[in-house]
C-alpha cells in the first residue's frame, strides 16, 4: 500500500500575506471550503493534486500539530518552469535568492535548487529534475 501526499498544513502569521505570496508569486489555486467537521470557513492553496491548508497562528483548528508556528516549514516544491524564470520572477518581486543553485538530492533523485523565504520565513525550496 502506498502513501501520498494530500495536504499539509502551514501556521501563519497574516494569512493575507501568505495568500498573496503562494497565489500571485508562486501561482498556487486559492480555495476557500467549509470543514465538514465545524462547518468553519478555511482557506487552502492548491497545487498539482496536493494543497497547503491554512491556520492563522494563535487560531489553529483542531486537531492541530502539538507546537503550531509560523517559520517552521521547510518545503521542496519541485517546478516545471526553469529555475532561471523563477530567479526572474523572485528578482520582479524583491525576493532575495537565500541560495542556489546548487545540486541537491529529491525524492527521486538528482534536482538543482533555489531557495528563498515567504512572509513567515518559511524556507521555499524550487527545484527543477536533473
């Protein structure tokens, strides 16, 4: 039986922000839903067949991580845009490249990556398959 990836959930500082950053820049889906649960309002941003649901920090739904923060997460999104059109997206924007690129090793082997930080100082990995 195999495992996949549904969705993660990133705590944040000012979720306006953060919509912002993951829909204008790195052109995630902003979906908003009803939990079936409590019937509250969420937001969520989609990419590919995963998404990255949303909790303000001090507002986390339950069940929720033990130590819900802001700044935690350090995600690899792997892209098919060249890393050089990021690197021009990222310098429209001005977003400083952290580092990169470099080589680095994926799930499924060989990629080469570009790092940076989001509103909440999440380190934002872009890769491209090697």
């Amino acid at each position: 039986m195999s495992l996949f990836i549904d969705h993660v959930v990133m705590t944040v500082k000012d979720i306006n922000k953060s919509i912002y950053f993951y829909s204008n820049i790195l052109n995630m889906e902003l979906i908003e839903f009803v939990s079936t649960s409590d019937t509250t309002k969420r937001k969520s941003l989609k990419f590919g067949n995963q998404k990255i649901n949303l909790h303000e920090a001090g507002k986390p739904f339950k069940p929720h991580a033990n130590k819900p923060m802001p700044g935690s997460l350090d995600i690899c999104f792997i892209s098919e845009k060249v890393l050089d059109e990021w690197i021009l997206i990222f310098t429209k924007h001005n977003i400083d490249i952290e580092d990169g690129p470099v080589l680095k090793t994926g799930a499924n082997g060989a990629i080469k990556s570009i790092y940076i930080r989001d509103p909440d100082l999440n380190l934002i990995e872009i890769s491209n398959v090697i």
